[in-house]
C-alpha cells in the first residue's frame, strides 16, 4: 500500500513530528509491537506514527545511507506480521510499504489513526 507521505520526508523527519516516527535497524517484533500499539492508541492524539525498519538510528536521525533489509527477510516480516496483527485486540491492521531508499529496501509500518 502507497505511502501518503515521500519516505524522504519521514526519514528527515520533514512534515511528521519526530516523535511520531521510529527507526529500526532490523525486525524485532516485541519493540516493534510495543510500537505499533503505542502509535494505534494515540494518546496523544497526534494522528499515529510510523516505523521504519532498516534505517539505523544515530541522536534520533535516521544513518544515511540505510542498512536495508535482504529480500528474505522482508517476505519473513510480512509472514510474521499477519500473526501478530491476528493477536492485537481489537484488531488493528497498521498499512505496510516497501520503499527503496540509497538503492536497498526498507519496511515502513504506518500506524495511522483517523
């Protein structure tokens, strides 16, 4: 599914709050759940936040350019996720992206609250 946003614009936190964006270097789904949770409850009511996975972090700016993820692991994340999305209640089905970024792929979880 279509980014409403460039991912250039995410990864240097233009026109999105930073708080309201995280970088991931790789797939771990207990922080990255514990994220998408906090995003769809939207305490804040700040509209949800995103996740990139992929993109190293350094003093909350994204590394450049991105580590990436292998084409392997990208099916295995979206494998995974269809049962971690099963077990979220109420159901809550955050919206997926492949971007490539500095020629290699990253994950980016939307976890948008209308």
């Amino acid at each position: 599914m279509a980014l409403p946003l460039n991912i250039e614009d995410l990864l240097n936190k233009r026109k999105v709050e930073s708080n309201r964006i995280e970088f991931k270097e790789g797939w771990n789904p207990d922080k990255i759940y514990h994220s998408i949770c906090a995003f769809a409850n939207d305490f804040d009511n700040m509209g949800g936040g995103y996740i990139l996975v992929g993109v190293e972090e350094q003093n909350g700016v994204a590394v450049r350019p991105v580590k990436g993820l292998a084409e392997a692991e990208l099916d295995e994340i979206q494998k995974a996720m269809v049962g971690y999305n099963n077990k979220i209640e109420p159901f809550y089905l955050p919206r997926t992206s492949l971007e490539e970024v500095d020629g290699k792929q990253i994950f980016v979880i939307g976890c948008l609250v209308v």
